[in-house]
C-alpha cells in the first residue's frame, strides 16, 4: 500500500522526449531558473563542473531531466528535502548551498543531493522553494564517503497544521506555527517544547524563546498560533475560548512534528516533552497538560490565567471572556465547558496524577497581578498539592525584584524567557540537577482515549485515531 502511495505521488505525468531549454553552466552567482532572479551561492568546490544542465521553472516545482540521464544533482529546500530523501531514495551530498534574491535581502538553505535514475519530468508537491538542477552524470561527483553536514536541519521553519473545526466559525481551519531546531540538529535524545504567547498574541512573540531554548535544552522548539491568535480582546458574539480548543491547537502541533521526523526515520525522545508560556501562553501551558496528561514532563505557567472563573467568563472583574449564563443565548457557558477548562479540576487532577505522578508544574505568579489574580491560581497550586502533584511555586513579591529577569510583582514580572531558566533549567537540561522525562508512553504512543467527567456528560481526548481530538459526549440520563 505505501509503495502504491509513493508511486502515486511522484508518478511521471510525461513519456515526451525531453525539449530543447535554455542551459545554464552552474556556478556560484549563477542564476538556475527561468521565471525567477534568484541566485544559487555556497556551492562546494568539488559539485562544480563546466557541464551545461537545463533551466529549471521555480514556480514549477518540476525537476525536467533530459531522457536517459542516469544521475542528477540537485538542490531542494532544507525543509522539505528530508521526507523526499525517504520517498525517492536519494542520497544527500553531504553539504548545502543558499538562494539569494536579486537584492541579497532574503536567503534560504537548500540541500544538495544526488537522483539516480530520475524520471524525465517529476513533480516535488511540497518543494515550495523550487528545484534546483546542478549537474547530470558524469558531471555529478562520487559521494560515496559523503554524510550530512552535522546539524542539518530537517524541519520548516514555518509551517501550517490543520486543526479541529470551531463552532463558531464552521469549515475547515489552519493554525501557523514556527518550528526551532536545536543548532547541532536533532539527535535520539532530543525531545520537544511548546513556548506559547499571551491572549490576543502570535508566534511571533516567542520566536526569540524557540531560537534560545532549542539548543539550551536539546528540544524542537514549538511556537503556536492557537485559536484566536492576533484577534481583538472580545469579538462581538464570539466569546474567547480560553484553553480548550487552542491547547488542542498545540497538541496536534506536536503530533504534527513528530510525525514528519517518524515518517523520515529520524530518531528523538518523545519522553522530553515540555510547554511553557505567559499570561494567555501559561493558561494554555496548563491546559496541553491536562489534555495529554501521558505527554509532558514538565509545564512552566508564567503569570497566566486560571481556569475560566466567573469573573472571567462574564467580565465580572478586569478580563472578560464574553460568555453568558442564560442558557438560551449562543455563548452560553454551561457547566461542563467551565469544568474541562479548569486546570485545577480536583476530580480532574486526580485522573492526571494517576497517568503521569511525577509531572512536574512550575507556577510563577507575581502576588500584585491586577490581571490575572494570585488568589486564583494558588488555589489551582493547592488543589494539585492535595491530590499528589509536587508543584514548584513562585509567588513573587517585591522582595525577588532583582532588576533584570525579575523585575516587578505585576503581570509582566520581568523577562519571562529567562524566568523559564532561571526556574526550569534544573528540570529542562540534559544536565541539569533533576532532568524530568516521563517513565511511559505519551498518548500520542498509546493511541487511547482519556476521559474526564463532567456535569452532563464526558469530555474524550481521542488519540486512537493518530490526530489527536477532542469532542463531548452527554449522558444519557
């Protein structure tokens, strides 16, 4: 059935001879394309040659071959090169080359390797970057001892998800996020972190975050545009959703990630696996947690909300949600969408202990937070204390204001990147004091159904199925 797949995807669609183009000998500054002036720069010395090869269409995403050739170097983007190596079996030259544009304002890595009996026309559906044709047979060099350069990398940087639908706007719906690997690349221990922006925010905001801490804790690091990213505070009928389908947003992020490096045969540690953010980001940190309570080791929630409070939900006090409590209106907020939202749920925190007792939670709360208030979340630390969890909490006040990475008791706190070191790094490091992992499979492993109860019904985190969901199922009663 793969085979079959694989065939169907990268099938020639033309038997023609191969048409006169125009030619191109390829060297640095040399322009290989026909439609775009883009420049190919870093080529090794030893990929040169003084042989013409054709044209290539950038937009086509076609590599076009004379009939007969038996070998063919070419150039894709680094980040989707990787799952053709797997699918057409071609063999990486050990080094990269880089497209300029005409300006030298905008720069990509492509990776150089080596097609041995190409079809003469095949189209790369995922190459968005074009195909860079650099050599035919004898022209192509031996790359026998060649390996890939060390630190490779082998995901797009940016990149789309499909995620569940929402209800209250119908049809299909994608999610942008921005993927960081480590700067040494990805080796069996590498593991995984969502690094999540506050309310109303986008990935843009922890970009900084995802470039710093994927090389400090040997992690792919995961930057989110969950629901309602870089939306207005309180859209008119639209309340915000507060954790439940964008903490699945992330969740399937990281399945979608994941997948893409399973796919390729890369080896990594899914047992590494963490989240942390701020504000809006912290809430959500929490909420991945109780989602896929088999997955993270550690979450760090830096000044985020609680759970969705009355106060919250209705605009009783600062925040406001949008919701209503009669039960006729469309953004209604019934029990059971109140509960699942509850990081700090007893009834809930007690099926999450039992699936993962030594995951780790950091609580980092300035106890003058007009915004989300302190109250609120050192009941959420309680509750967890008393049904088993060990939670690291920080209730800042104006004693622990040091001026740089703490720098107030308030909402902002300070620099909230370095308030992931300065209480994680123990916990996040390959080398720290208290490395955390955790001991069996992540429910995207098990492929099971977790369920918490609620007034009415169920709440099912469906993974059996690969993609991760979520949906609810009223009782009968």
């Amino acid at each position: 059935m793969k085979l079959t797949l694989l065939f169907s995807l990268f099938a020639t669609v033309s038997v023609t001879a191969f048409a006169a183009v125009e030619t191109c000998v390829i060297t640095n500054g040399v322009n290989p394309w026909l439609d775009r002036e883009f420049t190919l720069n870093g080529i090794a010395a030893k990929l040169l040659s003084d042989a013409t090869v054709p044209k290539q269409r950038f937009n086509g995403r076609t590599l076009e071959v004379p009939q007969g050739t038996r070998k063919a170097l070419i150039g894709i983007w680094e980040g989707s090169s990787f799952q053709y190596q797997r699918a057409l079996g071609l063999k990486p030259a050990g080094t990269t080359l880089h497209l300029k544009t005409a300006t030298g304002q905008r720069s990509l890595t492509y990776d150089i390797l080596v097609f041995e009996n190409p079809p003469e026309r095949l189209f790369f559906k995922d190459a968005g970057s074009g195909i860079a044709l650099l050599a035919l047979d004898d022209a192509v060099p031996d790359i026998t001892d060649s390996v890939p350069l060390p630190g490779r990398k082998l995901l797009a940087r940016e990149q789309e998800v499909d995620c569940q639908e929402w209800p209250f706007k119908p049809g299909p719906r994608k999610v942008k996020l921005y993927v960081r690997e480590p700067d040494a690349g990805i080796n069996p221990n590498t593991g995984f972190m969502l690094l999540l922006h506050n309310w109303g925010g986008t990935y843009k905001q922890t970009i900084s975050w995802c470039d710093t801490l994927s090389t400090r804790y040997n992690v792919v690091a995961i930057s989110v545009d969950y629901l309602q990213s870089g939306e207005p505070r309180l859209t008119a009928g639209i309340p915000y959703d507060h954790g439940y389908l964008q903490a699945m947003d992330c969740i399937r992020a990281l399945y979608h990630v994941q997948k893409q490096l399973a796919d390729a045969d890369v080896p990594f540690n899914a047992r590494r696996c963490y989240a942390a953010g701020g504000s809006g980001g912290g809430n959500v940190s929490l909420m991945v947690n109780k989602l896929a309570p088999h997955t993270f080791a550690c979450v760090i929630d830096i000044c985020g909300m609680p759970g969705l409070t009355d106060e919250i939900a209705y605009g009783l006090r600062g925040l406001n949600a949008g919701y209503s409590r009669d039960p006729a209106s469309p953004v209604f907020l019934s029990p059971a969408m109140q509960e699942i939202r509850n990081p700090g749920h007893p009834a809930h925190l007690k099926l999450q202990h039992a699936a993962n007792p030594k995951n780790k939670v950091i609580i980092v709360h300035g106890l003058d937070d007009t915004s989300c208030r302190a109250i609120d979340k050192i009941a959420i630390y309680r509750n967890m204390i008393e049904t088993g969890f060990r939670p690291d909490g920080h209730f800042l006040t104006e004693w622990h204001k040091e001026g740089t990475t703490i720098q107030n008791s308030g909402h902002s706190i300070g620099s909230r990147m370095h308030i992931i070191q300065k209480f994680a790094d123990e916990y996040l490091m390959e080398t720290g004091r208290l490395p955390l992992q955790v001991k069996g499979p992540t429910d995207i492993e098990s492929k099971q159904v977790f369920r918490y109860p609620v007034t009415g019904g169920v709440y099912e985190i469906d993974y059996a199925d690969g993609v991760p969901s979520i949906r609810f199922n009223a009782s009968s009663k």
